[in-house]
C-alpha cells in the first residue's frame, strides 16, 4: 500500500515539471508576433514585454496573452503606446 501511495505522489510531482525558459520564450515569441513592434524575453518565468503598440487596449491584450501561458510567472510591462499622429491643419 505504501509503494502505491508512493508512486501516485510520484505522478502527481512530475506532472508540475517547470517550465524552462527556452520553452517558455518560444511560446511568448509566438504571441508576440501578431506586433511587428514589439518583443518579449523570458527570464526566470517572467515575460519582459518591450516595443511600441498602436493604443492601449492591444498592449494589454498582448500582456493578457502573455500571462495565459502556463510557466509564465509575471508580465514587466516595458512597452509604449504609439503617439497618435498630429492632425491635419491644412
């Protein structure tokens, strides 16, 4: 009986197996380029987002997006929001 207890407890550490970093930069990479601006580097779990969005609701979609990825720990947010272009005044 113990050696099944043992075995179950077994399972259920290797199935919180860490995510490396390498695997989790490949996953952040592949978000991040649906924004040609921008670009993301993981370390240590955590996704360090940088580079220009056209406004505010696709930067935080991206950082959504980002945090969903299973191993990511936090998001440091480093990116801008575009200026918007000055208007005309022919």
């Amino acid at each position: 009986m113990a050696a099944l207890a043992v075995a179950v407890s077994f399972g259920a550490v290797s199935c919180k197996k860490k995510v490396s970093d390498a695997d989790l930069q490949t996953q952040a990479t592949t978000v991040v380029t649906s924004n040609p601006n921008a670009s993301v580097e993981v370390k240590e779990g955590v996704a360090h987002l940088s580079g220009t969005f056209a406004d505010q609701q696709s930067k935080d979609a991206m950082i959504a997006q980002l945090k969903a990825i299973n191993g990511v720990k936090d998001v440091m947010d480093m990116s801008t929001i575009a200026a918007a272009p000055a208007p005309c005044t022919g």
